[in-house]
C-alpha cells in the first residue's frame, strides 16, 4: 500500500516529539493520520523518536475498526494489502474513534505529575480554560480506554484529553496544529521541578561490583533513590501504565545493612524475577545490567514526574487489580519484547 503524504508530514512532527523525553519516552505515546478510510497509526512496540528513520507506522482499516469497536472487539483489522507484520498500537482504538485528522498522544511527564493526583480538577479547570478538554478517569489502556473515550466525544467536541495516571491526548487537523496543542498544554500544565542531592557512585559501585546491576545512564534515575519524597512517592506504589510495565509495581529500596546479592536471592525465592532497578536511599538508584533501553527512559521518566509532584499533592495510584491486568496483558509483552529488540 502506497503511503499517503500527509504520512510524511507525521513522521516529522512524531520524530521531534518523540526525541524529548518530556513528552515521550521510549515506545511510549503514539500518533496517528486519517487517509479516507485508512487510519495510518504507530506499530506497537515502535518508537516514535524513530519515526524518519524506520517504517513504524501501519495502516488500518478505519470504518471496519470504528464498527469492530462497537461490537466490543478490539482487534485491529489492517488495510488490504498492508503489507506488513507489525501490529498497530495497543491505542489504536483511541484514535480511530477521535473524529480528528491527527491524533496524537503524549506522555507528558507534567501532564502525568497532574494526572496521578485527586486533587488536580480545580487546577485543570483553571489551567486549561478555554480550550475544549475533558478529564478521564484511569481506565485499562485498549477497549476500557476506547469505551470512555467513546462515551465522552460523543457528548461534546472535545480535542484535548487528560488520561487519569496516563497521559495527554490531542486531536487537530495538521500534524502542525496538534504539535502546537500539546506545546500549550506543556505551558499551561508546567510545574516546577524539586531538586535532589546528587548520587554517591562510590558506595553505589561497592554496592553493585560483582553482581547483575549497573548504574542507569541518565544521572537523573538517582533523584528518585536521594531525594526522600520522590523516593516515597516511587515506592508506595504504581503511578502509570508504563510504570508497572517496564519497571514493575512500585520500586524497590535496598534496606540499609542488606547486600544486593541478599535481596536478589530473597526475591528470586519468593518466585519473582530480579528487580529491574532498585532504589539505595540517600546513595542513587541501580539498574539490571540486561535492562531495555525501554527500561532505562521508564526510569527517567519517573525521576521527572516524582520531581514534579509537591509535598502536599494527594496521590492515587493503580491497583493491585490495575497492575496485575498490565502485567497479564499479552499486547503489553508484544510491545516490551519489540523495545528490548530496538
């Protein structure tokens, strides 16, 4: 099948947001084009920081998506002769029911800091005035997702969404419009950013020499582990979807005086894998030696919301059941096992 060229103009304007990770990280985030009855959207597991580079985007076949949708199915029918073997985004529901020529959609890490908290709304409400937003509770990414979405732009013209411990969501008519859409947002939504005591390599390394962890590469991952709020605030629970995903429910802290090699095996004898970071409080945070590139930006990301969230910001966070439904999602290890392969 022949792309459009309006497909060009899509991997331009996704490679420039893809590339900041304020925005974006890793195969986070998607974005889409509507070409008459073919809806051009991000493969899963795809990065969009690549999207000039590699062929990441597939075509689906718009009506007969729309209509699978409302028989509560949301498998993604391709395009004849689509001629590929990627499967489109877990979102492709999403943007096959916002009505918009481009949709795109952000992990915005002030959007997220906003977007984990119960006590945001009056904050939306005076932030994002004048703009047509709605504010949608956390639902399961895929059909739960597209089932509110669905239930909301059917009741008002709506083109900028907030996804409860989620996300941003906008929709225009150029690949223009709606990079200048989320650029506003990002103002409006702009929270200062808590620092934090740098990391002590030395007592991290003599902590981790001998054994299957590293430092992170981004000297940001430590915020996390030396700045006690964002420490809390990491280990007390899930925050957001590619949280539990990449780094699993919550974070865990080496207790003082216990060795690395100690709280491996203690781990791996209650029968889960070894974590893949880990949180040395007050000293920095460790990474698995065989962690994604997915993994690594997962932890960026979440040093930049946690920095984002003020002491007195009341948190909610995924449930036992939210985790347990991205865990078991077999879309989910699809997408992580493209990432570990990029």
């Amino acid at each position: 099948m022949r792309p459009p060229e309006t497909l060009n103009e899509l991997r331009r304007m996704s490679a420039r947001v893809g590339r900041n990770i304020e925005l974006v990280q890793g195969a986070g985030g998607n974005s889409s084009v509507k070409d008459g009855d073919v809806l051009w959207v991000k493969a899963s597991g795809t990065w969009l920081a690549d999207a000039e580079d590699k062929d990441i985007f597939v075509p689906v076949a718009l009506s007969a998506a729309r209509a699978a949708l409302t028989q509560g199915d949301e498998r993604v029918p391709l395009a004849p002769n689509a001629g590929t073997t990627l499967r489109a985004s877990i979102e492709t529901s999403l943007h096959a029911l916002m009505p918009h020529r481009i949709v795109l959609h952000v992990h915005s890490v002030n959007t997220i800091a906003w977007a984990v908290r119960t006590d945001a709304r009056d904050e939306f409400e005076r932030r994002l005035d004048g703009l047509a937003w709605r504010y949608l509770d956390y639902h399961h990414p895929g059909l739960p997702l597209a089932r509110a979405v669905g239930e909301a732009i059917a009741q008002d013209a709506i083109d900028v969404l907030i996804l409860g411990n989620h996300g941003l969501v906008v929709g225009a008519e150029t690949c223009d419009a709606a990079e200048a859409l989320v650029a506003e947002i990002e103002q409006r939504l702009a929270l200062e950013q808590r620092g934090a005591p740098g990391a002590n390599h030395d007592a991290l390394r003599s902590i981790y020499t001998g054994t299957t962890y590293r430092l992170p590469r981004d000297p940001r991952s430590h915020d996390i582990a030396t700045d006690r709020y964002s420490r809390a605030l990491a280990t007390s629970g899930s925050l957001y979807p590619d949280h539990v995903v990449f780094l699993g429910p919550g974070l865990p802290v080496l207790e003082h005086r216990e060795s690395l090699g100690a709280m491996v095996a203690r781990t791996t004898a209650n029968g889960l894998p070894p974590p893949v970071a880990l949180l040395v409080p007050d000293i920095g945070s460790l990474i698995r030696a065989d962690a994604s590139d997915g993994a690594e930006v997962m932890l960026s990301c979440l040093a930049l919301v946690t920095c984002r969230l003020p002491l007195t910001a009341r948190v909610h966070y995924l449930t036992a059941e939210n985790e347990h439904a991205l865990l078991n999602w077999d879309a989910e290890r699809y997408r992580q096992q493209l990432t570990a392969d990029r």
